[in-house]
C-alpha cells in the first residue's frame, strides 16, 4: 500500500546526493581522525595509533558512564515536568492555555549556557538568592541533581510540545471509546492515549537524550566544580588543550555516537512496534473537559514550572544586565541601562553579530525544513529498502557534539585540491548548523508522516488525484505544523550555536555566540548578557509572529478539509 | 536594527556567493578580542592593507591550525603561551623575523622566530568585599581564614597556571599544593571561569589569575585588588609568529612591525598588558618592578610529570 504511492524519479537520488554532502562526507572525515591521526596534514601514517590507549583508559570509562547518567537522567526529569502538563494542556479546559505554551517556549529560546550561567549567578554563595533571601543553593546546584535541573528545565519544553501536540491528535476522540466501554479516565489515560502517542513521545525522548549528552556549556561549568566529566567535556579537552589531540577527540565522538545510535534504534523499535495512524483527517477539538476542582492545583503547577524554566533565568539574565559591576549586587544604585547603551551603540559589532546570526538562523531552517520532508518523504512513503539507511544518516548528527562536526567541516573542505569551497565564507556555517540540526526536522516530520493514515492519500488517488496532487493537497497539509515547528526549532537553535561556530566561523565574523562568549572571556559579563536578553527577546518573537501564522494555516487547513 | 538585519543579510548573501572579500593578512589570535580588533583596524588604517581576524581561546587557535595543517590559512599566529613559540619553532613552522621595532624588546622576549606582543602576571585577585583579610603571598591562601574560599585555573587546561604550578613548585613550594588542597579551594576551568565567582562574592580570591583581566574589571569599577605575592610570580608573555606556511610574509612582516610600533605598543598597554616595549608607559607594575620566580625552560619536558603530583595532591 504505501510503496505504490511515491512519485519515483529525482527526489531519491537528490536527497541522498544532498545528505551525502550534508552529513555523509563530513562524518568521513571525522571517521578518518579517528584512524588516521596525521589525516590533518593529509597523510595516512601509523592508523590506529590511538585506538587502544583512549578507549582502555580509565577517563574514558568514566566519562561514557556520566554521559549515559546525564542523559538518562535528563530524560527522566524532562518527562516527570512534561508529561503531566502535556496531558492537562490537551485533554481539559486549562485557562491561559495559549500563555502557557507561549511561556514553555522561552526556555528553548535561552541558550543553555547562559541559562546556566544565570543559574550560577543565583545560587552560588553569595549570588542573587543569597543576596534576596540570605540562604544559597550550591551544594544543590553544583552536583549531579544539579546539573539534571539545569538541563531538564531547559529541555522539558521538546516533550511538552511533542506530548501535548500527539494528545491532542489522539484527542479525547478515542479515550471517549474507552470511557464509554466503562474505563476511569486515569484508566482510559494510561491504556489508550498514553500508548497511542508513543511514536511522538518516543521521538522527544530520544531528542532529549540526544540534546542531553552532546550539551557541551552545562556540564563544562557545573560539572567542573564536582569533577562530573562527560564524554563531550573529554572532547573539548582534548581538542582545546595542550597538546592538541584530534584523533582522541573523534574517537571519543564515535563512541558517543554509537551511545546515540543505539537509542535511536531503541526509539525505532517502540514507535513501529504497532500501528499508530491516528490523524484520522479530522483536526481536534479543542478540548472541552472542565479540570472541576483540580483547576487551582493545574494552574499551580504551570505557575511554578513557568518561573522555574522562564522566569528565574530571565530575571537572573537580566538582573547582571542591568548591573554596573558585578561586585556591587542587587543594590540600586548599581542598576543602570549602560551595558545596553555600549550593546545597541554597535561598538563592539553586537549588533552585526546579531544580523549574521539571525540570518544563518533563516537560512539553515529553510534548508534543513526542505532536506527534512524530503527525506520523511522518502523514507516513509518510497520503497523501503535504502530508507532505513537515509533515515539513519540523518539521525547521524544528533549523536556528534558540535565541536567535531566543525572539525569534520574543517578536514573535508579546507582540502587544496577543491576548486571552490565554502570554507572561510559564512556557508561554512550554514553547512555546520545544516548538519547538526537536520535531525529535528527529520524525527518531527517523520513524526507526523507516521500518524497520517495511507487510506487519506489512498482515497485521494482513488478519487483521481495524481501523487504529486495528492502530496500537495492531502499530505503537505497535515504535516506543514508539525515541519514549520521544526523549523523554528532549527532557527532559534542555529542562531545562538556557540561550540561550533567558535572554531569554524569565518576570520572576521561574529555570530551571537561567539560574540557573547568573547564578552565573557573578557569579564564583560554584563555586555554578554545583555546581547543575550536582546537576543532572547528577538528569537522568541520571530517564532511567535510564525506561530500564529501556523494557527492561520491550521485553520484554513481545516476548512479545506471539511470543503472536501 | 532593521538596517542591521538588512547589512547583515547582504553580507551572509555576498559571502555565500563566495564573494568574501579576501583579506590581505590573516591573524590567528588569542584574546583579549579588543585588543586584536583595535590593532586590526588601526594597521589597515594606517597600511591600507586589511585584516583578517580570528580571535579565540589559545586552545581553539590551535585545533583550527591543526585542522587546516593540509592547507593553511593563517600568517600571523598569536598565542598567549610561550611554548606555543618554543614547540613550533622546533616542529619548523615558524618563518625567522627580527621586526626592526623589536629594538626596545629585551631579549628574553624575543627569539628568531618570535616576539612578544605583551606579557601578563599571575597574581592573586582577591575581593576586598569578601570579608576575608588581604592575601600577601600564594601561601596565605592556605591559611583557615580563606577555608573553602579560593579558586585556581587548572593547570592541566591553563598554560599560565600550568608556569606557576611548575615555578611553585621548583621553588621548593610543593606542599603548598596540598595545603590548599585540604583548605578546600576550588580547582576548576580555564582562566575566565575562575574569576566571576570572586567578583560576585562566592569566592574571596583566585590563586593564579591573569592580572590584566582583573586589573581591567578594576578599572571598570569591580570590587577586586589584583596583589601580586612577595615571593614571587611568573610573567606570560604573549609570542607573536609569522608561520612558514604564509603566502604573504611581507605583509605579516609588515603587521608585526605595526603591533611593535609606539601606537600598537599604546594599544597593547591600554589592555593592562605589560607592552613588549621596554620604552612604552605601562598601566600597571611591568617586570621590572615584580619579583619573578627562578624560570626554566624544561618545565613543560616535565609537564606530565608535575600536573600528575599536582592532581595527587588535589586528590583528584
């Protein structure tokens, strides 16, 4: 059934040509780091040298055994939050529902490092907490449960949406049934909707544990204080640290993918263990379930979640941008506007940092939206044989931290031989934030595909439809929100990417990361953080003007339908 | 910021054409970013000749070379590590130059292949709002009054550190290690993680800070006294090389002669750096007026060596 229905020709051999570019090659390149360790000067001498002392090695024991703590654990912690907000956001009538999702949002547009950063400015002896209440944290922050809080409440968001987006499809519509044949609603939970969204909620689990062990700035800052050394952390070590050791740093990136790999394949196995298509071409209802006396609990719990994710970073964030020095504290008289003024005066090139990088932002989300649907496209409507494979390469990025796909981009297009190559020009970047973002719209779209029912284009083509008429009408709409958010996904995270535009921006060029991380590395850390307010204010409202344009869409989407 | 966005956006397209335009000279520098930019942007000013710039950590300079060794695009290097100069000048990477404004560098700052572009110290950066009494040596931080209260690079991810851990310890101040070990202070990260924990208060002193980033967060009004102890402390200067790889020497020659220049010595000096000039006014004590520990150069021979002992005694 759902082999007949591709459109053959061009699109296959396209996509495959441009994940080859994309992924494929530089992943050969760090593949050949590994085992080659003079690759860099383009010799092929003494392979394998490194092989056996990195892996045997007690640091590398320990460091894939944190990573696999910190993933797991994030998860976990993500879900905890997730989860049950999710199912009250789709299943009841939950007042400021849009505010809720509006707020969720913001914790995936502050960049976790300086999220982080904020979180230590609060907590540490001393910090804004202290200073506010006279009690601190640190014990708490500087410690594994430490590092999962920091990292859950800036990840919890990608469930949230994943979970209540996948609810919501489900509806009520099917629980009802459950409810009808005598089921409690905690029962009608937990045996049909929860499982019928498994697809979607295993894909945000995965990218949350994904996400979680290739995230270099939390567990650099905070777990340096406990000596919590990850896999990531091992690899800035030894790509930064003298001596220089390219070949252990792409070692110790294949085995962190291989970790990744192996989820991803984990995360396969339970969304196609059974038949999940659930979008049935009706849209969902809001829903009309009323939470009766739970309302004020509900409502309490978003509240606290909200200021946890949102607001403290924020306050934090802002409170060191408006602050004249550190030194002086949360007194009024050492507020002030001027780490803004020295930002918005364009001095320092802030401004033109933030063009370069919202401009990347546009450009890769665009590129990585397309390349996703097609290769959802192919994957889950072609022939099945090669898809697994394309799928697969796609999903390649996820597991390699930033910093190695810079240095794959470095060994594959610094070659003398090339006659043209994007290295040393912004695309440079547009190729990095391509490759190591192309997974999210790639897990989202497949996503959706998944959910959508073969009978809808099935019926399409009986009705005479032609494929490409039955792709543009039937399955375009239907899985356009769930691309679009990918592709905000994409954009917000390719605007503030820091670890690898620091090492393969183009000589002369700023991006916000790099910017605000110089800021830093002079100890101007107000400057820093006021680029970073400014900069969260300008990636939230982006999305957000595209989000209603979504709503726009999903409505005469709908309409379309019903027309139909 | 509309017409940012728009510049921006004509940039990205321009350079994604590949129409960058290519730079006459192009430097690879550690920080401070000002400084590299100002000293970009007076030199084409005055030689008309444009910079290219890529400023990070001194380990991120040195990854991107490494990377790039099958075709490099670096002419200037600068680092803030002298042994970045001691192991390319063996590994022949380095083009021999003696800039003809490198007069007034003392010897000791200068080889065949490289100059310094400036120095900086290790001191103690200690907060006077910490309540805690003023350091005056690197052994007072081992006292019970600063308990759980100090901070130091990691000597393994910071070559400066790295010196003074080395100097320490050839001066017979090997036990030191271990007292600050069990007065609990904190070793964690590179050089800039070290001081905002002391700026904010959660920290009353870092042990090994670089001076001139702490004298510039005094300046700026930071509650911070940068002390450099009686016994003694390391400098680290800051080599500047022209690879042998570059297509372009005289135009490197030409940029390095501007960083030794009065005005980029000026430049150098407005950072709190010590400038490599003997002859250009420094904002803060030069070397001179500090007391060095007793050097050697075979330190970094014995570099595994010395940062396993200090691990050992930092329990780690």
């Amino acid at each position: 059934m759902q082999g007949g229905q591709a459109p053959r020709g061009i699109l296959r051999p396209l996509t495959a040509a441009a994940l080859i570019v994309v992924v494929v090659l530089p992943f050969v390149f760090i593949l050949l780091q590994a085992i080659f360790p003079e690759i860099g000067a383009g010799s092929f001498a003494r392979p394998f040298d490194h092989l056996h002392a990195t892996l045997a090695s007690e640091d590398f024991t320990r460091q894939a055994r944190n990573t696999l703590l910190l993933g797991v654990g994030v998860v976990l912690a993500s879900s905890v939050i997730a989860v049950p907000l999710a199912a009250i956001r789709a299943l009841y009538r939950l007042p400021g529902a849009l505010i809720w999702d509006l707020l969720f949002l913001v914790p995936f547009m502050i960049p976790p490092y300086i999220a982080t950063l904020g979180w230590i400015l609060s907590l540490q002896p001393m910090g804004y907490l202290q200073q506010l209440t006279g009690v601190n944290l640190a014990p708490f922050l500087f410690s594994y449960p430490g590092i999962v809080f920091v990292m859950a409440l800036h990840s919890f968001p990608v469930i949230y949406f994943a979970a209540s987006r996948s609810f919501a499809a489900i509806g009520s519509r099917f629980s009802d049934v459950s409810r009808v044949f005598g089921a409690g609603p905690g029962r009608a939970f937990w045996r049909v909707t929860l499982p019928l969204a498994t697809p979607a909620l295993a894909a945000s689990l995965l990218l949350v544990f994904a996400m979680s062990i290739e995230e270099y700035g939390t567990p650099a800052v905070l777990g340096a204080q406990f000596g919590f050394e990850v896999l990531v952390t091992g690899i800035d070590t030894s790509i930064s640290d003298w001596p220089i050791d390219l070949p252990k740093a792409a070692l110790l990136s294949l085995a962190l993918m291989a970790i990744s790999l192996a989820a991803f394949a984990m995360q396969k196995r339970i969304a196609t263990a059974r038949d999940f298509d659930v979008v049935g071409g009706k849209t969902p209802r809001a829903p009309t379930r009323s939470l009766g006396v739970w309302r004020g609990p509900a409502l309490g719990a978003f509240a606290f979640v909200a200021f946890l994710s949102t607001g403290a970073p924020l306050l934090a964030i802002l409170a060191t941008a408006l602050s004249r020095t550190l030194s002086g504290g949360l007194a009024v008289s050492n507020m002030g506007l001027q780490n803004f003024e020295a930002v918005l005066s364009d001095r320092s090139g802030a401004l033109s940092a933030m063009g370069t990088s919202l401009g990347l932002g546009v450009i890769a989300a665009l590129l990585a939206g397309l390349l996703g649907i097609a290769i959802a496209y192919v994957t889950r409507r072609g022939p099945k044989p090669g898809g697994g494979v394309i799928e697969a390469l796609a999903m390649l990025p996820n597991a390699a931290p930033g910093v190695v796909v810079a240095l794959g981009l470095i060994l594959l297009w610094n070659q003398p031989a090339l006659p043209i190559t994007p290295y040393n020009t912004l695309a440079i970047l547009v190729l990095a934030y391509v490759c190591i973002l192309l997974p999210q719209p790639v897990r989202y779209t497949v996503a959706a595909f998944q959910q959508v029912n073969p009978s809808l284009e099935a019926a399409a083509r009986v009705h005479g439809a032609s494929a490409a008429r039955t792709a543009q009408r039937i399955l375009m709409p239907l899985v356009a929100p769930s691309v679009l958010a990918a592709m905000l996904l994409v954009f917000t995270v390719a605007a503030r990417e820091l670890v690898a535009s620091l090492l393969i921006a183009p000589v002369g060029t700023d991006t916000i990361g790099t910017y605000i991380w110089r800021q830093f590395d002079q100890g101007s850390v107000g400057e820093g953080m006021a680029v970073a307010f400014l900069a969260i204010v300008v990636t939230t409202l982006i999305p957000l003007a595209i989000l209603s344009a979504i709503r726009k869409f999903e409505r005469s989407a709908s309409a379309q339908q019903a027309a139909f | 910021m509309k017409t940012t966005l728009r510049s921006g956006l004509l940039a990205l397209t321009l350079s994604l054409m590949g129409v960058s335009a290519q730079a006459d000279v192009t430097v690879y520098t550690a920080g401070p970013a000002g400084l590299a930019k100002a000293l970009a942007v007076d030199f084409t000013a005055q030689s008309g000749i444009k910079v290219n710039l890529y400023q990070a950590t001194t380990g991120k300079v040195m990854a991107r070379l490494k990377a790039e060794e099958s075709n490099p695009q670096a002419d200037v290097l600068i680092s803030a590590s002298w042994d970045t100069a001691t192991s390319f000048a063996k590994q022949g990477l380095l083009l021999p130059y003696t800039s003809p404004n490198a007069a007034k560098v003392p010897d000791f700052l200068k080889t065949d292949t490289a100059v310094a572009q400036g120095a900086a110290a290790l001191a103690i950066a200690w907060n006077p709002k910490s309540g805690t009494p003023k350091p005056e040596d690197w052994s007072d931080l081992a006292k019970p009054a600063y308990k759980s209260m100090v901070t130091m690079p990691d000597p393994a991810q910071s070559g400066s550190a790295f010196e003074l851990v080395a100097a320490l310890s050839g001066a017979g101040q090997d036990a030191l290690f271990g007292d600050l070990a069990s007065n609990g202070a904190l070793v964690a990260g590179a050089n800039k993680a070290a001081l905002n924990p002391v700026l904010q208060g959660a920290k009353a002193a870092v042990f090994g800070a670089v001076d001139y980033i702490a004298l510039g967060a005094k300046a700026k009004g930071e509650a911070i006294d940068v002390i450099f102890p009686k016994s003694g402390t390391v400098v680290a200067p800051r080599p500047m090389m022209i690879l042998k790889s570059t297509k372009n020497a005289e135009d490197a020659k030409k940029f390095i002669d501007f960083v030794l220049s009065e005005k980029g010595q000026e430049e150098v000096a407005k950072t709190y750096l010590m400038p490599a000039r003997t002859d250009i006014k420094a904002l803060r004590p030069t070397i001179t007026e500090l007391n060095l520990l007793p050097g050697d150069d075979a330190v970094y021979a014995k570099r595994g060596a010395i940062l396993d002992s200090f691990a050992k005694a930092f329990g780690k």
